[in-house]
C-alpha cells in the first residue's frame, strides 16, 4: 500500500510539471497559434486586392487623362479621322 502512495504521488507530481511545462509562455495555445495565422492570411489577402484595385484604378486614370502609349501613337490629341470606338481604333 506504501508502494501504491508513492507511485501516485509520483505521477501527481509528473502531471502537474507537465501540467506547467505545457501553460509556459513558451508556446501558445493551438487555438490562439491557428486564429492569429488566419488573421496574417486574411489580412494578407487584403493587401493584394487592394493593390489589384490600385492597379486598376492607375490604368483607368492613364486611359482618361490619355497618358497610356494609345494616345501618344494616335498623335496625342485623341482625334483620329473616322469613327474612334471605345478601344481607341478606327
């Protein structure tokens, strides 16, 4: 019975060091560790369709003011002789 006291003690003891090994600050929490690496992801996402829509917005801003090469070859005024659709040609 001495025997048993012991062992269980032991492994009481074993358990709570583990016990406080595992809530260190060392290492977060699994679930802490996957939110915050969803948020970096989503977060990254943003950036690059906020960037996709500055790319968009550049060229639609060069395509009105007629800084794109278009207008430039067209002889820079915009006015070409005949019918000038939508994408620039006759």
């Amino acid at each position: 019975m001495i025997q048993v006291k012991a062992d269980h003690a032991r492994v009481r003891k074993s358990n709570k060091d583990l016990h406080v090994a595992g809530s260190s600050g060392d290492n977060p929490p699994v679930g802490e560790y996957a939110r915050v690496k969803t948020e970096a992801q989503l977060l990254a996402q943003k950036v690059k369709d906020a960037e996709r829509k500055l790319e968009l917005a550049r060229a639609k801003c060069a395509k009105r003011t007629g800084t794109g090469s278009a207008r430039v070859a067209r002889g820079g005024d915009g006015y070409v002789k005949g019918t000038v659709r939508q994408t620039g040609r006759v």
